[in-house]
C-alpha cells in the first residue's frame, strides 16, 4: 500500500503541473492578447454583423459621396474644351457668376470659390470611405472612377457649348448638378458627424488616442503625411493640366477643329476606366511597383504625343495616359488609409488632398504663363 501510495503522490504532482503549467500559458496567452488589443497592434475584436438597415445606410452613403465626386470629375472636365472660347472672350455662389459670362475678374473669383467647396467635399468623401473597413480599397477605386466618369460627361457637353454664342449656358448644367448634390448631401447625412454616420452605417469608430493632443500637430507630425501631399500636389496639377490644356495643344499644334474636345473626354474616360480595370493589376503586383510602371509608360506616351505629329495617335495617347494615371490616386489614399491612424485619418486626407487641389491651380497656371511666352507646344515638355 506504501508503495501504491508513493507511486500516486509521484504521478499527482507531475499532472498538477502538467494542468497548471497548461493553464499558465493560456492566462498569458489571454493577457498577451489582451495587452495587444488595447496597445492597437493587433485587433482580433470582430464586429457585430451589420443589420439590413445599416448596410442600406452605408449603400445610400456611399452612392452621396459618388455623386459628390461626379460633380467634382464634373468641374474638372469643363474647363478643357471651352477653354479656347474663354481666350477669345477675355483675350476660371460659382455656377450662378459664370452662367452670364461676367468679366474675367468675376469669373475667377467663381472659380475661387467653387475649388474651395469642391476642396472640403473632396476631403470628406475621400476620408469617409478611407475609415470603411469592408472593401474600403475597391469602393475608393469606385468613387473615383466616378469622378472620371464625370470628368468624362463634361467634355462631352461642353465642347457642344463651345461652338455656340451663348457658350456660358453650360455652367447653368453644372449648376442644376451642384443643387442636386447639395440637397442629396443634405437628406443623406443631415448636417451630422462623420463618427455618427458611420456607426449608423454599422461601421466600427476608432477612437481617439490621446485626448490631450492636437489633431492637427499629430497629423502635421507623420513624415508619411507630407510625402503623400507632394505626391497628390504634382499628381492632381498633372491629371488637370493635360486634362484643361490638351484641347489646345491639339487646336493649335494639330490644326485640330471644333471637335478637338472630346479628346479631353477621352483622357478623362481613360482615368475613369483605369481606377477599375486596373484594379487586378495593382493586386497582381503590388500597388507600389504599379505606380512607379504606369508613370513610366505615361512619360513615354507624353513623348509620342510631343513628337508624333498626328491627331488620331496623339488622340490615342491621351487617352492611354488618362488611363495609366487614373489607379494613382485611389492608390495613394487607400495607402493612407492602411498606414495612419483612423483617429487622424480624415483630416490626414483632407491635408492631402488640399494639396492636389493647389496642384490643380499652380501647375495649370505655369503651363498657360509658359503658353503665354513659348505657345502650347511646351505643354508636353512641362
């Protein structure tokens, strides 16, 4: 019986350990799991499916910030084909100033005002879907691709207003488009926050990480941020450039006729297609490798439009560079959606994007004060 009785005290303490060493490792498993919750390095949190009325809110959502987009890819495509007229008549609130061909002074101060509204919409749209955590990549593809679709109606209508006396009357288009923005804007959102809406959509809110600090000092802190600035600045000033001044180039350089503007529509249902199409390619091989190719193959179909003198090939080229550039900026939002914090994250955008709308202005205005002095033929080089 001693020997029985020792054999069992032996063995007990053994599967004592064995049980405490196992439940050892599943309490500091379950700290540690805990502790990177709360650090934020790891989230293994799942959110609560979403309800029918949720997910219906985020669709009527995300269909708003569409069209808010439509608008803005609406405004930027305009400019190109009446763009000859407003030279010959002046030798850019908005719609309601531009609609009776007001002098040249009033018609930039409309245009002042109209890039500040479509600069904060912009912001928002792009910060709205950048803090989605379902498919928030392919649905910012979406959004802009509908901003080319706009960019790509445009030319379309107003190259029709360009070869009549009252050339202006486009801008009455454009103002009806605004209004309706502004009042589907206003039932979809109703003058509520961002957090709110998306949490009305079911959306999970990140939040703030430190109280006590600046927003703006944190952003302004992230190298990341800056670096996406720059890169939206000459990105944006060389979509609207080539999308504003090519009708021009092709007017003047290619003895192109009236018609001459749907080539910018071209260029602006190329972008609308590459922010879709291209959406394969950009996972195939990585959205970095992508960007530094399509820039690439864009600069070499700049050279073929500068030094091919032919309207149909340099109409094509456009075309194809409207197509290469279009992945580029979804990409470079997407990217800091995945790399800052969500707490910093809509104004980070909004940051940004006031970037690409200076872009937008300054590169457009060297390109004409150059035009100015050399003639349009330096547009390709700049």
């Amino acid at each position: 019986m001693s020997q029985v009785s020792t054999i069992e005290l032996v063995e007990l303490p053994r599967d004592i350990s064995g049980r405490k060493h196992v439940a050892d490792e599943t309490i500091a498993g379950s700290t540690s799991a805990n502790v990177k919750s709360t650090s934020g390095s790891v989230d293994n949190t799942q959110a609560p499916a979403r309800s029918r009325d949720q997910i219906r809110k985020g669709r009527v959502q995300f269909v708003a910030l569409c069209w808010t987009l439509f608008i803005a890819g609406w405004n930027d495509g305009t400019l190109g084909p009446l763009l000859p007229r407003i030279q010959n008549v002046y030798h850019v609130v908005a719609y309601t100033m531009q609609a009776p061909a007001l002098p040249f002074p009033a018609f930039v101060v409309s245009y002042a005002i109209n890039g500040l509204g479509i600069a904060l919409q912009d912001a928002q749209a792009n910060g709205f879907v950048a803090s989605l955590k379902d498919n928030a990549e392919a649905k910012m593809g979406i959004l802009h691709a509908v901003y080319g679709a706009g960019a790509l109606c445009a030319p379309l209508v107003a190259t029709q207003f360009a070869q009549m006396r009252h050339w202006s009357f486009h801008f009455l288009i454009s103002l009806g488009l605004s209004i309706s923005n502004t009042l589907f804007l206003l039932a979809v959102f109703r003058f509520k926050d961002q957090d709110e809406c998306l949490r009305q959509a079911g959306e999970t809110v990140s939040e703030q990480e430190d109280a006590t600090s600046s927003k703006f000092r944190v952003i302004l802190s992230h190298r990341t941020v800056h670096l996406l600035a720059f890169f939206i600045l000459v990105y944006v000033g060389v979509e609207v450039t080539i999308g504003g001044w090519i009708v021009t180039f092709i007017i003047e350089e290619r003895k192109g006729g009236p018609s001459s503007g749907y080539i910018s529509a071209g260029f602006f249902g190329g972008l609308m297609l590459g922010r879709v199409a291209l959406l394969w390619v950009n996972k195939k091989i990585g959205e970095r490798l992508a960007v530094f190719l399509y820039a690439l193959l864009a600069i070499s179909l700049e050279l073929v439009v500068w030094l091919v003198p032919s309207l149909i090939g340099n109409a094509v080229a456009v075309s194809l560079v409207g197509l290469l550039l279009g992945p580029m900026y979804p990409i470079a939002i997407s990217h800091a959606g995945r790399v800052l914090p969500r707490w910093i994250l809509t104004g980070a955008i909004g940051w940004i994007a006031g970037f690409g709308q200076a872009g937008s202005a300054v590169l457009p205005f060297l390109t004409g004060s150059l035009a100015a002095k050399f003639g349009i033929k330096s547009l390709q080089p700049l």
